[in-house]
C-alpha cells in the first residue's frame, strides 16, 4: 500500500512536471513570435523644434544615431500624446491638438529642407541610403517618413540629420487650453525594408530594427516689456565748462557784444577789451523724440514804445517804421527780419546766425540749422532778427538728438546817428519734440 | 502624469527674474502717437498756454483725458511728483480740434486737469488742445506731462490709451551792446563830407570897395548820435579895426552896396552869387534867418543851424557878405568867429 502509494504521488509529479515543461514551450514559442519590443534604441536621438510657440508653423530638425551593422530601408517619426515608448499604444485628442499637424490642413504641409534628398546620414559609405528622401504625408497622418532607395547596410555607426519645414505645433486648444507649456511625443522607427508597413496602433511589425522616443514641449512665450521714457534736455547757456558732455555745465545768459560803432560789426563773442563779455549763446538739446525736435525763439517784448522785440534801450519810444524798422536815428537798432542777410558796417543792424552745431558732446548730428539763420558767423554771411515776439523756427531735427548744441551769435552794427546807450534784448527759447 | 519639466524651468526663470520683474510699470495701453507739447514760453514761472497735439489711435468710447504733470517721470500711474511753481488749476481751454466738446472737469489740481465730455465714440485721428493761464514751474529743468484717455467721463474707469511726453524750462537769453556817445564836428574853408579833413582858417576879402560886394565862404560839418541831436552856434564880432566897426546884420538883410554890412546865411545865393546849399544825408539845416536866400544876417552866439535829432554828416557852407559905406574908415578889418557844435545826448 505504501509502495503503490509512493509510485502514485510520483506519477503525479512527473506529470505535474512535463506539464509545465509543456506550458513552459508554448511560452517560449509565443515570445520568440512576438514583434522585437526590445529592438536596440537609437542613440543620440533629438528633435530640435525652431519655435515651440504653440500652434506655430515651424521646423522640427531630427537627429539619430544607427549603430553598425544596422539595414536601414526607412524610417518613420511618430507623433503621440501618451507616451514615448515604441510599440504601446498612441494616443492623442486630435491632429493640431495635442500632437504636430504634418500636412496641408492647417498652412503648409512639412517638406524637407534643402529640398528631396537633401537628407543624409553622415558618416555613411557611398551607396548606403544615399538622399534619403520625405515621404510626403498624408492627410490626417501624425507621423513622417523618410526612404531610403534601398535597404542598405551601414559599416558604421551613421548619424542621421534632416529638418522637417512647417511643422504645425500642437495648438493644445483641447489639450492643455490654459497652458501652453504641454508635453507630447514622438517615437523613432527604423525599418529594414524601404515600404514600412501601414501604421498600426501598437504597432506590431517585425520589420523594425530600432527605435527610440524622444518627449517635446510647447512652451509659454515670455514677453519681456521695458519702456524708455520720454525725454527733453533742454538748456540755454553761455559757459560750456566742459566737465560734462550735457546740460549740466552749461551756465550763464548773457551776451554782451560791447561797444557798437559804426565803423564795424560787432559780432560775438566779442573781446573784453572791446566791451564784451567774449562768450556766444549755447542752446543744446537732448531727446529721444523718435519724430524729432524743433526749436523756436522769440524775442521777448520789452517796455516803450514800437520795436519792442528790438535790441533797444529800454523804455525808448522808437519810430514807427514798419518792422523791421529801417531808422537810424531811434534806440531801436533795426532787426535783420527773418529772410537772412549780410550785416554791413554803419548800417544799423542786428541779428542772430547760428554759425554751427556742436555734435561733439553726443552721438547723434541730426539738428538741422533753418537756412536763414545758417550763416558762418562773418559779417557778410546770414542773419537774422525777428523781433515781433512771434516763435520763429531757428533749427530742426526728424529724429533723436544728442547733446546737440547750437552756437548761437549776434552781431551789431551801428549807423553814425544810432542814439548812444544800452541796448538789451531778451530772447526765449523753446524745444518742442514730438514722440 | 507627464512631466512637467518646461513648467518648472518657467517657473524657476520667473522666480529668479522677480526682483527685477516687480518694477516693471504697469503700461497697459500705449498710444496716443506723434504727441507733442508746444509751450508758449519756457519761461519760469511766466503764465502762459500749452498746446498739446497727439493721435488718438483707439476707436473707442472717449470721454475724458487726464493730464498729470510731473517733474520725476512720464510713465502714467507711477508715483507724480507735482513740479514746484507749477498751477494749471487757474487755466481754460482755449482751442480744440479732432475730438472736440471737452470741458476742464471741476475736480483739479495744480498738476492735474480732466477734459470732460458725454462719452462718445472716438475716430482715430490727431487732435489738438491749447490750454490757457498755466503757470511754468519755478525752476529750469525737464519736465514731463503723462496723457491718459478714458471711456468714462471723469477717468474712473482702465484706461484707453497713455502716453507722456517731456517738455523743458530754461532760462532767458539777454544780448546787451553799447553806443557810446558819438560827436563828430569839423570847420575849415573847406571840409571833407565826414570830416576827414578840414582846411583853411583865414579868409582874406582884400581891398573892400564901396560899390561893390565882397564875399567869402567857409564850411563846417557835423553829425551826432545824440538822441537830442545837434545845434552849431556861432560866437564872435562884427569886423573891426580898433574902435571901428562894419556894421553888424543884426536884423536879416538883403545886400546893399554902399551900406556897412557884415553877414552871412548858409544858402546857396544869387544876389550876391555866393554860396552852396548843404549837402550831405544828415538832417542838419539852417536856422532861421541864416536859411533866407540872398539875405543875411549875423548876431552873435545865434544858433545857425541844427538837427532836432541824430543827424549823419551835412557840410554846410557859410556865405559871408561885407559891403561898407563911403564913409569907411580906413584899417584892416578883422573879424573872428567860433563855429560850436552841440549834441544832445
């Protein structure tokens, strides 16, 4: 009884055992059946996208490395939004959405840069895969497709570059609506045979040699703001000290052109000895105006009688002749009027001529001086004086100034009947830029 | 879950930008294009009129526009500080053009104005506005206005557009000359229009003859700035010989042959032919008697002629008569007369 007991119990093992034996078999017959999941990666693998702005039409250019040995017939570049990983199933919302759009229903449909055949694998012999070339893709498709002529085998270890054109980013309206920062996929085929078979989800052939996946990103656009303001540096002076290359050493505002006779023109800046205070008028001007500046001046009314915008001594009645005047006889020296002209000794005359403009304190030689008062600061050149308190333009620029200064200078002359005395005239200048 | 590495590196990038990122100003809605302030003076402290001129480019409801003055910035809704001396609060609107029918808004202060009007519809378009009665700030520097534009018609609401715009004070400019006092006066037998030259002192009439006239001339010149102008006087004595005299024109007189004469005039005459009119473009003239064709006269210390106002050059010549009686007493005869010119200053 035991010993059959015992044969029994090892009867059953031994069955129990060529069972899983059996069991075992079919298992591995299965695996050995089963598409290569675990087919070698291809390395060094990127997809550098030109924007990642979300819904951008744009270029994605793709790069791989097949080891040696490989057979290379075609490769194929899918888009997914699940997952990286070869052979498990893609999914995405739709085309545009939450994966590239590759043909021609949202903008151009991708083609290959530098036209077909412009692809290569570098580092390969002639005759394997020459100008692999774009297939071009269908409508709704998520994925690429480059051939190769013919299936063909690397000696070595081949890197393979080529830029898809106009690749539409996913848009993420669905996907990720508030945010454009959204991941999505895509993952490398490649194929032995140079017709990859239709595209099945997960994808089973055994066609495939390698593969790899790679993870993209739309990302959020970073608007980065500044604001320049607006600014007018504006200042009237007679002392450039020189210390700085602006407004702040410029002082005084006085112009003392001395002793008028008429057996000459004074003009300034017009010596000590000769009664004057030896400086010229500055105006220099600072702006970031793109549409520019004007500057204006006008001569300040004074107190008496006619001519009040004259150089004049004060309170002086003076002839009322017109304007400008034209007596020699009254304390209003006659204004050179606004068309420009030369001033002769023992013609009674004053006026103004911006004799240059000074670019050497900025960057910028833009301020134009207005033709009439553009003279060379000689007594035969132009001048001007208008002296009826109305603003007249002396000087113009269409875009940014510098620390322009313009030299500012009077000149004088009296006839032998000019009446003795001091003559004043103060003159107000205004910068107008328009931004 | 996907990774959300992109996220975390934005985040990572806002959080180190932050400190800077938190003053950035917020500038919502620029506009207002081509802007521009034309202030009537830069004078400091002087009253006057802010024309404003700028492109609405928004066409939206408008019903009000706020100007801010400010003397650190032009960024709208930064902290202003008003401009010291600064005061719009007195000013009206003068001229507006584009978007029209605004009103200043009675809530103002010194460095702040609302236009108002019924919000309205607005073109894009340039407008202008002149503003009156405003006072500069009290000191040359920049300035800055910041415009803002509004649906509603007191400002209340977001903004529609904004913008600033810089403008400048600056000081005056004085120009100062001096004329100097200016006399030039000359006398000879003969003199150069502008005095450059004067010859002669002497003039010797001969042997005097009864029934005939003698005559001589001389000249003198002059010009002045003297606002005054200028008189020339005469001082001397009839012709004389110890204690005999030719009698002195006291009263102006025609030539009379055989009467003891002695004058002169300052014309040109016929009867005796003697003399020249003057000339030269200064506005000195005879006085009186010594102006009367072929009558003369002489008293001394008459002022002969003159210029009630500066006067360039005038040569005047002198055209001295001298007739003498039957009577005569023999001698030589001399006269000396001092020609003074006087300008008044």
């Amino acid at each position: 009884m035991d010993l059959l007991s015992k044969q029994g119990r090892s009867s059953r093992v031994m069955a129990l055992i060529s069972a899983v034996l059996l069991a075992l078999s079919y298992i591995f017959v299965a695996l050995i059946n089963q598409p290569n999941i675990y087919a070698a990666e291809v390395s060094s693998r990127s997809i550098a996208m030109a924007s990642t702005e979300e819904d951008a039409e744009t270029d994605y250019t793709v790069t791989f490395t097949v080891e040696a040995g490989t057979t290379v017939g075609a490769v194929r570049i899918e888009f997914c939004d699940n997952s990286p990983i070869p052979h498990t199933t893609c999914t995405n919302a739709a085309v545009g959405d939450d994966v590239p759009q590759v043909d021609a229903n949202a903008g151009s449909i991708v083609t290959e840069s530098g036209g077909g055949g412009a692809f290569a694998f570098t580092g390969a012999s002639a005759g394997e895969c020459d100008n692999p070339s774009l297939t071009a893709p269908g409508v709704g498709d998520r994925h690429l497709e480059v051939l190769c002529t013919t299936p063909d085998t690397f000696a070595g270890a081949t890197t393979f570059t080529g830029t898809f054109l106009d690749v539409d980013n996913p848009s993420n309206s669905t996907d990720s609506p508030t945010n454009p920062n959204n991941t999505f996929y895509a993952r490398i085929y490649i194929y032995t045979d140079t017709t990859p078979p239709a595209v099945a989800n997960p994808f089973t052939t055994t066609e495939v040699v390698h593969t790899g996946g790679i993870a993209l990103s739309t990302a959020e656009q970073l608007t980065i703001t500044a604001r320049v303001q607006e600014v007018l540096h504006f200042c009237i002076g007679t002392t450039d000290a020189a210390s700085a290359n602006d407004c702040t050493d410029i002082s005084g505002n006085t112009v003392d052109i001395g002793v008028v006779d008429s057996g000459a023109v004074s003009i300034s800046p017009v010596a000590t000895t000769s009664g004057g205070n030896n400086v010229n008028g500055l105006a220099m001007i600072r702006t970031n105006a793109s549409n520019g500046v004007v500057v204006d001046y006008f001569a300040e009314q004074g107190t008496g009688t006619n001519h009040l915008g004259a150089l004049r001594v004060s309170g002086a009645t003076c002839t009322a002749d017109g304007t400008p005047s034209t007596s020699e006889v009254d304390q209003c020296f006659n204004s050179a009027g606004t068309t420009g002209n030369p001033i002769a000794a023992g013609t009674e005359e004053f006026g103004l001529t911006i004799s240059s403009v000074d670019t050497t304190n900025g960057t910028t030689a833009n301020l134009v001086r207005d033709a009439e008062y553009a003279g060379d600061g000689t007594a035969g050149d132009l001048w001007a004086w208008d002296e009826t308190g109305t603003a007249d333009r002396i000087a113009t620029s269409t875009t940014v100034v510098d620390d322009e200064m313009l030299i500012l200078r009077f000149a004088a002359t009296s006839a032998i009947t000019t009446p003795t005395g001091t003559y004043t005239v103060v003159s107000t200048y205004i910068a107008t830029p328009t931004f | 879950m996907r990774p959300r590495t992109p996220v975390k590196l934005m985040l990572a990038l806002l959080i180190i930008a932050a400190p800077a990122l938190r003053f950035v100003p917020i500038y919502s809605a620029p506009g207002l294009l081509n802007r521009s302030l034309q202030v009537g003076t830069t004078e400091v402290s002087a009253s006057t009129t802010y024309g404003f001129q700028f492109d609405i480019t928004s066409a939206s409801s408008l019903g009000s526009i706020r100007f801010q003055f400010c003397s650190n910035d032009p960024i709208p809704f930064n902290p202003c500080t008003a401009p010291t001396g600064f005061d719009i609060s007195g000013a009206t609107v003068g001229a507006q053009t584009g978007e029209t029918g605004f009103t200043i808004d009675p809530v103002i202060t010194p460095n702040e104005l609302i236009l108002t009007r019924v919000p309205t519809l607005a073109t894009p378009q340039t407008v202008t506005y002149d503003f009156n009665n405003v006072i500069n700030p009290d000191t040359a520097a920049s300035y800055f206005v910041r415009l803002i534009t509004y649906a509603s018609a007191d400002g209340s609401d977001p903004s529609t557009e904004e913008a600033g715009i810089a403008f400048a004070m600056t000081d005056r400019f004085d120009v100062t000359a001096f004329v100097p006092p200016f006399l030039s006066f000359c006398v000879g037998l003969s003199v150069a229009a502008d005095c450059s030259s004067a010859t002669g002192n002497l003039i010797d009439l001969g042997i005097l003859d009864e029934s005939l006239s003698s005559t001589a001339t001389s000249q003198f010149a002059g010009a002045t700035n003297g606002v005054g102008g200028l008189a020339i006087s005469v001082i001397g004595t009839t012709m004389t010989s110890g204690v005999n005299t030719i009698t002195g024109l006291g009263t102006r007189s025609p030539s009379s042959v055989g009467s003891s004469q002695f004058g002169f005039n300052l014309r040109n005459n016929s009867s005796p032919n003697v003399g020249i009119n003057p000339a030269g473009p200064g506005t000195t003239v005879p006085t009186g008697d010594y102006n009367v064709i072929n009558e003369f006269t002489f008293r001394n210390g008459d002022i002969i002629a003159s210029s009630p106002l500066p006067t360039n050059y005038t040569v005047l010549t002198v055209s001295y008569l001298v007739n003498i009686s039957p009577s005569q007493n023999p001698g030589v005869y001399t006269a000396t007369l001092t020609y003074i010119g006087t300008a008044t200053f």
